[in-house]
C-alpha cells in the first residue's frame, strides 16, 4: 500500500520547536497511567519527504499489521480519539 502525504502534515523541522507541551503532559493527566512509562507503548513517527505524517491514516497498514501479531497489540487509531502513531500490549485493561 502506498504511502499517502497526510492532509495535516508539517515539516520535520517543526516538532522540535514546538511551543506548549501536548495537554496530558502538561496538566500530567494520564501519564501515571501511560503504558509508554511501563515500556509497552510507543508512539512512532512516520516522514515522507522530509515531512511528518500526522493523520491516522498515514499508520493505518502498520496498525493493522500491528494488531494481527497478537491479541493484546493495540493501535492508537481506532480509539474514540484516534492517536495513529500509537502502538501498545494491553495490560491491565489500559491500551
């Protein structure tokens, strides 16, 4: 499947300037519960081009690869709020 250029993309540049940290890191809302503070979540990024693809849609091969390899594989793009370069093992009920 062909990688497409996200609709929301923005260069590779950008991310290290980013002004305010994202809300859960700043308010520390769901970081104590975060599977990533337990090594069983990563969020990757995806560049084409030299540009960041930040639209779920971007992840959804890898994210469906990532859910066939096993039960517990979690792919942030199908939560209420999709979170495409999310990628986890469930553990505890939490993805």
């Amino acid at each position: 499947m062909p990688i497409r250029k996200a609709s929301n993309s923005r260069p590779a540049s950008s991310i290290a300037r980013r002004s305010k940290p994202p809300l859960n890191a700043k308010s520390g809302a769901g970081i104590a519960h975060s599977l990533h503070t337990q090594r069983l979540a990563v969020d990757l990024q995806l560049f084409k081009d030299g540009v960041y693809l930040t639209d779920s849609a971007a992840y959804e091969s890898l994210g469906v690869f990532w859910e066939k390899l096993d039960p517990d594989a979690c792919w942030g793009g199908r939560f209420s709020k999709p979170d495409g370069n999310h990628f986890s093992l469930t553990f505890g009920g939490i993805k």
